[in-house]
C-alpha cells in the first residue's frame, strides 16, 4: 500500500503568462561558439586522440568504434560532449518508456552560461507544445551518478506536456558542464550554482509570473534543499525524490577507512581512492534487468570511483541537511522507493515529520528502488509521474 501523508493548501493565484519562442526540434545554442556541440552523431571512422578511462566497461548493443568513443578519458568537458554528441541518436532509440514513449512536438533548446567561477555551465530547457498554456517553471537538480540530457529528457518531455516550462542544468564536473569529473571541491558551491543559474532563468519575462519549483533527484534533493534553506521565499514548492539527506550505511565505507579518507581528502582531492560500490546494481529494480544495462548508455555519467573531496563533500552536506531539516518552509512534496538501498527512505520520513511546512506531502512506494523514475516497472513509473504532475496542479491555476 502506498504511504501517503498530506497537507493541501488553498490554490495559488493564477499568473499571466508570455508564451516564449520555442523549437520544435532539438538545436544547440551555445553561448560560447568556440566549444560548440555538434547536434550530429561522430561519424566512427572519424580519427579519434583517444585516452581510455580505467576499467571501461563494454556497452551492450554498439559497434567496437562507438565503445572506443565511449572509452575516452572523461576528466574534461570537451571529450565529454564530443561522447554525448556521438550518442545522441542510439540513446533516443532505447526501448526504455521514457524514450520510445516521450512525447512529440515538444520544444527543446540548448545553451551553455559562464558562471562566477568562470566555468561553462550546460543549460537545457523543454517547452509545452505550441499554444499551450504554461502553469508553471519547473527547474531540475541532477543526481550524482547522473545528468539531464539521458533518461531526464524522457521525465522532463512528459511533464512539459502537462503544462510545464522545464529547465535543468549539468552541475560543474557532471555532464557537459565545465569542471573536473565527478570532482565537488564545495557542495555549498555547488548549490550556490544552482541558485545563480536558475535566478537568471526566473528572470526571464516568460518565467517571472509563474509559479516556480525546484525537483531535486538523489544528490540533487541535498542541492534543491540546501537551494532552499538558502534561499527560503524564492520558490513555491520543492519536489524531492529519493532526496540524499543521509547516505544509507550500505554504501558508505567503514568508520577506519572512512577516518583515512578524510585525512587524505586534503592532500589528495582530486583522487579516485573511495572504495567502489556499483550504485547500478542497487539503484535498479532487481527485476529490471533491460533497464538496468541501458544504464550504461548514460555514457557521460560519472562511474567511476568517488574522489576523495566529493566523498567528504557529500557526507558534509548530508549532516548540515539533517540538522536543519525543522527549517524546510516549502511545500514539499517527498517521493521514495521503500526499497530504496541507496538513500534511505526511513531519512525521507523524517525530513517529513521534521519540516514547518504546513504543505508537504510524504509518498513511499513499496519495493521502489533508487532510480523510481527510471528503473521501476513501466506502470510504477508512470504512476510517479502522475503524482509529480497532479501535486504540481494542484499549486498552481491558469487563467
């Protein structure tokens, strides 16, 4: 049975709302035109400088030139588009519900901004179909084996055609984002990104008299939080799933080698010495064997081990969020697998009892799994998605 606690408040008033020029086809819009993305797959005879990343795992279903473009050393953002732009085709022709399924006539468009640090940051943004009125901005936070541009474009198609203008980003060292991979020498600085980027998107005339949320997935939950805490009055609501407000003891390393590793975080950083857990493996249903090797075609995800810094980096962030819980003001909407072996969702609960919001709603769903949005069974699936979207309507009104 699917536990399900809420508080409903009375609607928001409706907003005007000018309907923005989209694209109906994917297009790349780069800010900075000397790194632009090609929106055409690599050609495989193309010569490639190639440096193969350590203990490269073959990719099911690809030709032998594709999974020596896939091998590439992805410390760095150019290889990492280059990948991204040789695999766009085969990823959207996945058998996955969130490909195969997604909707047409949806308008997408890409973009990179130079942050404070001076980084390029990946943006991307999903519109409803032409002529649709738009209830509200929904602004995404990625998880940390993850990125916006794989099995999010399926999410984020879905709920644009409910109404919604979508916008994600790639944090710095994830994705298409500048930065060294998988590399968070601050999570505070990590959020304080999120809040930068989205400040600008909340600015735009189209988005400024809506209704704006913050959906925050795994890590990204601990970044949309901390955005929160941060920021209080700046959203309308905040949609957590599978949130990393404390890291489950199943992946953590023990109390010894943990003390080591932080010690060593400050002369090495940068170092990939964390020992290894194949979050693949815990984040998907067991029973979802073919969704779980089309895992591996997410190929400018990190998966490699944790360097040292984003290991501490994350354990220190999870303890600040568990402290401070009884400040989340948002309406909240809380979505976990029970079976969650990743985050724990008994941590969800608490962030529930704990937060003064007067509207926030709690859904577990028994047996889910990490990835409740990807690795599930298609009808579980979709059933989160419904919820996502009825609890997005329900806060805002259209005129």
């Amino acid at each position: 049975m699917k536990l399900s606690h809420t508080h409903q408040p009375t609607h928001m008033s409706s907003r005007n709302f000018y309907d923005p020029v989209g694209y109906s086809r994917f297009r790349q819009l780069p800010i900075f035109p000397q790194h632009r993305l090609s929106t055409k797959p690599i050609h495989p005879a193309r010569k490639l400088v190639v440096v193969a990343k350590r203990n490269a795992k073959k990719i099911d279903g690809v030709s032998e030139e594709m999974n020596l473009i896939a091998s590439q050393n992805l410390d760095f953002a150019p290889a990492r588009r280059q990948v991204r732009s040789a695999f766009i085709k085969v990823q959207q022709e996945l058998d996955h519900p969130l490909f195969k399924l997604a909707p047409l006539g949806i308008r997408t468009m890409e973009w990179y901004e130079r942050n404070s640090k001076g980084l390029e940051i990946f943006c991307k943004s999903w519109m409803p179909k032409r002529g649709v009125r738009i209830k509200g901005v929904v602004c995404f936070c990625h998880g940390y084996g993850d990125t916006c541009t794989f099995f999010f474009e399926g999410i984020a198609k879905i709920i644009a055609l409910s109404g919604y203008a979508i916008y994600a980003i790639d944090h710095p060292g994830f994705g298409l984002s500048e930065g060294l991979h998988g590399y968070i020498p601050s999570f505070d600085e990590l959020v304080d990104n999120v809040i930068e980027r989205y400040r600008n998107i909340k600015g735009k005339s189209e988005a400024s008299k809506l209704p704006r949320f913050l959906l925050g997935q795994s890590m990204g939950g601990a970044v949309a939080l901390k955005a929160h805490l941060k920021r209080p009055s700046e959203w309308d609501g905040v949609v957590l799933v599978a949130p990393m407000c404390k890291i489950s003891e199943d992946v953590i390393p023990a109390p010894a080698i943990l003390q080591v590793l932080s010690v060593m975080s400050s002369f090495l950083p940068e170092a990939k010495l964390v020992p290894d857990t194949d979050l693949g493996e815990l984040a998907f249903r067991e029973t979802e064997t073919r969704k779980k090797k089309m895992a591996a075609y997410n190929v400018i995800s990190y998966s490699d081990q944790m360097r040292l810094k984003t290991a501490m980096e994350l354990l220190k962030a999870t303890k600040e969020i568990e402290s401070q819980v009884h400040k989340v003001s948002s309406p909240l909407l809380v979505i976990h697998g029970a079976a969650d072996k990743v985050t724990d969702p008994l941590v969800s609960k608490f962030l529930y009892e704990k937060a003064c919001s007067t509207d926030k709603t709690l859904k577990i769903y028994p047996e889910g799994c990490h990835c409740i949005l990807e690795g599930e069974p298609d009808e579980r699936i979709y059933t989160v998605l419904d919820d996502i979207v009825s609890w997005l309507d329900s806060r805002c009104t259209v005129q």
